[in-house]
C-alpha cells in the first residue's frame, strides 16, 4: 500500500459538479475556504480523451495551488487510488444537494 494520501475532492462550480484528485487537503490559510494542492491528473497513456478530464486539465493548468469556499463542496473522500476527474452538469448528476445561492448581477 502506498504511502500518500490521496483525496477525493466534489464541488460545485458555476452549475457544474466538478471531481478532482489531490495529494493535500487542508482548511488552509483564508477563512471559509479548502484549501486543495498537488492536483492529480490521469497520465496520457491511450489514444481516447476524455473531454471532460481535458476541461479540468485546462482549468486548473498552472495552478499549484487552489482554494475552494467551503459552501462549495459537496464531498471530501480519502481514497485507496485516484479515479478519473470529472466534470458533470450540477442537474445531472442525481444529486439532490443544491448549491448555496451566489449572487447574480441582472442586467
């Protein structure tokens, strides 16, 4: 068994449920935030993409380090092995956990 943790982080994000893997997670620094380093993403080991992992790949590329707010999260899981990180419409996922409202400017 290895050694490093590896955690299973879900949350909401603009309408999506977003899944990723990460080496470290803490409460970090900024109150009412998660703090989520050392992303884990599947190695380029086949010729099919996922262009669900590729959006994710895109979104967090560059990024060492990401704070997440705590009304965000759904689910912090430490698991066994990473899986494939994912992103998924929030209406889709059979969920019935709805996000906390944010604030909308209209026009």
């Amino acid at each position: 068994m290895s050694d490093k943790q590896i955690f299973k982080v879900i949350f909401h994000n603009q309408g999506e449920v977003f899944e990723i893997y990460a080496q470290n997670v803490d409460h970090g620094i900024m109150f009412g935030f998660i703090e989520v380093e050392k992303l884990i993403f599947g190695e380029k080991t086949s010729v099919v993409v996922d262009p669900s992992e590729e959006k994710l790949k895109t979104e967090f590329e560059g990024v060492e380090r990401t704070y997440i707010p705590m009304h965000s999260i759904i689910r912090i899981d430490e698991v066994i092995k990473e899986g494939i990180p994912k992103v998924t419409e929030a209406s889709k996922n059979g969920s019935n956990v709805m996000p906390f409202p944010v604030y909308t400017k209209s026009d």
